[in-house]
C-alpha cells in the first residue's frame, strides 16, 4: 500500500493521505497543498502500523 505526504508551500506537513483521490479532496476544502511525495516503502509500512493517515488529517 502506497501513502503520500501532502505539503505546504513552506515545507510543512499538512496531511497524510492513501490515495491521489484523498489528496484531490483535500484540494478541494481549500488546502494549501504544493507539493505530494509518495512515501518510502519503510515510512508506509510504519504509518500502517500506527494509525490511518486520515488519523493526522484534523480536516478529513
């Protein structure tokens, strides 16, 4: 499973999201998202294990 980190103009974290979709969403509500990386598989793996991504976005 793939999972992206969602930032900001200024390099910040702003959301954690599974999938392109999510992302769009969160577009949509007005996030000031600049940039999308896809996670390293060892991040993923770690997110998945933690929690759901949408657990760190306070929006979604």
């Amino acid at each position: 499973m793939n999972f992206f980190t969602c930032f900001d103009s200024q390099g910040n974290v702003i959301a954690r999201c599974q999938t392109p979709q999510e992302i769009e969403v969160l577009r949509k509500m007005g996030r000031p998202i600049d940039e999308v990386r896809e996670m390293r598989k060892e991040e993923s793996v770690v997110c998945s294990l933690t929690g759901s991504p949408s657990d760190f976005n306070m929006d979604y």
